[in-house]
C-alpha cells in the first residue's frame, strides 16, 4: 500500500501491536509497566505498554527495513530530502553523526566559532581540525552574527583542502547567514556544506521564514523536531541530500546512537512530522503572528529591545527567524540571565535561557495568547521594581579565541588542573560554557586570556548556568601540561 502525509507507520504499527496480546519475555523489564507501578502512575499505562523493544512488526533503528524505513521514507519527503534517519540522542548525536559521517583525522572543516558544545565534541571524537570563519559581534547586544560572504570566500581560499563547511540555521538568537550563497560557494570549492538546524524546524514548513537546508541545496542537516516541531525531548532527525551516502551514514550513526532505540521518541517523531506536514504552514503562520505581538508590546514597555527583521543588513545578518523572541535587556541595568531567574522565581515563567545581556522567550506550537500576555506583563513589572542604571554591565558576548592545538589533541593530551587564577597564559584541555545556549567560551585547544577569565567570572556572578569542565564549581580548570 503506497503511504502519504497522513500515514504515520510507527504510531499505526504500535497500535496494531497494542491490540494483540504479546506475552513480553523480552526488555524492558517492567513488562508493560506491571513491574513498577510507581512508574506506570506517573507516565500512564498508555504510554508504558507502547515502551517496548525492537521486534519484527516494530523493525529495527540500527537497521530499519519496515515501518521505521517507511517512517523515514516520509520524513525525507516532508522535509525535501533524499534521506532521513530517526535519531533517539537528541540533536547532539545528529549533529555528531554529521560530522563524523564528512571529517576524519586531520582533515579540516570550516565553522563560525559560536557553534554548539556537540560540533566540538564530534571534533573531540574524530581528531578534525576546525577553521574558524569569526562572525563579526553587535556591540549594542553583544551577540554573535552570522558568517558574512566575504568571510566564507577568503577561509575557504586560504584552506582549499577543507572537506566542508558548518553554518548555524539559525543561531539561537534567530539570526542567520547566506545559506544558499555558501552551499553554492562550497560546492564550488569540491566541500561539503552542512547545516545545524536545531533552532530551524520550522523553517520547512512555514511561510517568509529563511531559507531551509535542503531548500538551500545543502548535503546534510540536524534537525531538532523536539525544540520547535513538537515531539518529545531527545528526539531528533538528520536529513541529507542525493550526494550523501545513505549506507555510510547509516554506519556512522550507529557507531554512537543506542540500539535500543525507544518507540515512544520514535513515534514521537513519526506523529510530529505527520502533524507538519499536514497543517505546518498554518500551525507556523500563527507562532509568527505571536512573536511579532510579544514583540510589539515589549519594546512599547521601554529599556527592553525584542529585535527582529530590522538587523537585517544581507551579510553578517542575512535574514532572521521572526519566531524567535530574542530580547535585549541592557538598558534595563540587568544581565539577561537575571531576567531569566526572576521570572522563573517570582512569576512562575521559565523561559529557555539568559546570556549576560539577553534572554530568549522560546515560542512555538503549543504557546497561547494567553502566556504570551502574562510574559509581556511580568516583563513590565521587573523593570519596574528591579530595573537599575547599566554601569557595570558587560556586553560583549563573543571572544575571538586562540587556537594552540585541535581539540581532540588538547582533550586527550597530559594535563593538570589549576585554581581558574592561575590559567592565564595557558592551553585549555576541556570545554567551558553557559547552557543553554550550549556555545563554548573555551574548547579544548583555545589559549585563557584575561579577557575570557573575567567573562567566566562575571558570568558565574551573574547566575550564568555554566557546565564542561571536571570541576563542577569552576573554580579550577584542566590545563595542558
């Protein structure tokens, strides 16, 4: 029987499953939940007896040859690509997969240094060395941009013999580069252009959003359907185009990802893209319209910037993701991860994250006017009780680095740790960085400056969730002997 749209394989198999009655002698072990009840009360005994292990009418992640391949089959399609593989490790693993599927040891692959903790790690994993196109910083926000044209072209002459390019699509903030323009500049070049697309769900089936990857021509893609797609947390999908080995990828894949793949992120997955594909451009029409309304009442409250389309300039900011409320809170006097604890603390609104002068508002297909309206009003109040002059606030977000050695040398080489005082003028061996957004202030390999010790600093004064490095507290760091 020929599938469309408005089949989901998995979730139908599962069903079919759920109505025979199997005597499980097989994992996991709570047997439909009848082994810790504990559990079964919390999640529901629906969604227990569909937790089940890989067998032949529910096929095989590793090695899909039915409803999995057919479940990927359509999301190839609904997203325009030739392949698509149903990750289970979150986005991590597909960005991962995507790297290790182009680079080996030694070869070089071209990134904008404000990439996620997983890119590093899978240079980490596969001994790559990155080059570093800098993304140039507004100074009133103090985020990082996109990768402007001119940049691309001069990094990419200067190292002919890269095997591809890595370009955020978006940037958490919602900025983005000339995709299309690079993919044709690395295709030109003989490099292959990948795309993190974490932030970018949307993109492929909304309307006057930026360009997707595969629309764009590019060779592979992360895409994170759990941010702003609507499936469960960790799920995932890794979209590649006709140049792209589908076997070897598939290979690369499954040298990291669980072989114990769970039915509930992989119908998840399923159920989503059915629900994309079918009323997407309506669901993204709507989640537009309300960044916009956020938008438009916040900066009527004045001190707060929600910025949007008008940093739009055609190169270091190529285009933007409306549906991001990225929110400037400088002129208010507080940190944005301040802004981000008050409203966690006091009004009961946890919003994705705050930097040291932003914060992101993560809206998408399950938000209501409603929330929107409690948002902009809690927003209101804090500047009100708690908004300051801006002295003393540090605004730049993005420090060019030092490259003394690539990561997967410095990480695995000798080391000792040092109290974070006794760093300067030293190699880094580990990652350090405020997450969310996940993007490292050191990787291994980058040379401590002052500079980067009191914006760690400052950043652990202000709050900032700071995670990588072996000691928790960050009050030493692993350095390289």
């Amino acid at each position: 029987m020929a599938l469309s749209q408005k089949n989901a394989p998995i979730f139908e198999a599962l069903q079919e499953f759920g109505r025979k009655r199997v005597v499980p002698f097989d994992v996991p072990g709570h047997k439909r939940g009848r082994g810790n009840p504990e559990l079964t009360a919390l999640l529901g005994e629906k969604c227990v007896s569909i937790d089940v292990n890989s067998m032949k009418p529910l096929d095989n992640l590793c090695h899909p040859v039915s409803v999995i391949k057919d479940a990927e089959n359509l999301a190839a399609e609904a997203f325009g690509a030739a392949h698509a593989f149903l990750m289970v490790g979150g986005t991590t693993s597909a960005v991962q997969a995507m790297v290790l599927s182009v680079v080996k040891r030694g070869e070089k692959i071209i990134l904008p240094r404000n990439v996620h903790r997983s890119v590093m790690g899978a240079l980490v994993l596969c001994g790559a060395v990155p080059v570093y196109v800098d993304p140039l910083c507004d100074e009133r926000l103090g985020i990082p941009l996109g990768m402007r044209l001119s940049d691309v072209e001069r990094v990419m002459k200067l190292n002919p013999d890269a095997k591809a390019i890595l370009v955020n699509n978006p940037t958490y903030y919602g900025i983005c580069s000339d995709l299309k323009s690079i993919v044709e500049l690395a295709h030109k070049n003989n490099m292959l252009c990948l795309a993190d697309e974490a932030h970018g769900t949307h993109f492929y089936f909304g309307e006057e959003l930026p360009v997707s990857a595969m629309a764009a021509g590019a060779d592979m893609a992360a895409v994170s359907m759990h941010k702003s797609g609507g499936s469960l947390t960790q799920s995932s999908l890794l979209l590649a185009g006709r140049s792209m080995s589908e076997g070897h990828i598939r290979q690369i894949i499954n040298l990291t990802q669980t072989t114990s793949g769970s039915y509930l992120l992989l119908s998840s997955l399923d159920i989503s893209r059915r629900n994309l594909a079918l009323r997407g451009k309506e669901v993204y029409k709507k989640v537009s319209e309300m960044a916009q309304y956020a938008r438009d009442e916040i900066n009527t409250i004045g001190g707060y910037y929600a910025f949007s389309r008008e940093l739009v300039n055609g190169e270091s900011v190529f285009d933007f993701d409306v549906t991001k409320l990225s929110v400037n809170t400088s002129n208010i006097g507080l940190a944005g991860i301040e802004v981000y604890s008050l409203l966690r603390d006091e009004y009961d609104i946890q919003i994705e994250f705050g930097d040291l002068g932003n914060f992101l508002a993560y809206i998408s297909i399950g938000d209501r006017l409603r929330e929107i309206e409690r948002l902009v009003s809690a927003l209101a109040e804090i500047r009100r009780r708690y908004g300051k002059n801006t002295v003393g606030t540090i605004h730049q977000e993005y420090i060019e680095p030092t490259v003394s050695a690539t990561p997967q040398e410095a990480f695995y080489a000798p080391k000792i740790s040092l109290p974070l005082e006794q760093t300067e003028g030293r190699v880094c061996s580990e990652f350090v960085m405020c997450y969310p957004p996940g993007i490292p202030i050191l990787a291994p390999g980058e040379l401590i400056t002052a500079e980067i010790l009191d914006y760690i600093r400052y950043a652990k004064e202000k709050g900032c969730s700071m995670t990588g490095p072996e000691d928790p507290d960050i009050c030493n760091l692993n350095v390289i002997c």
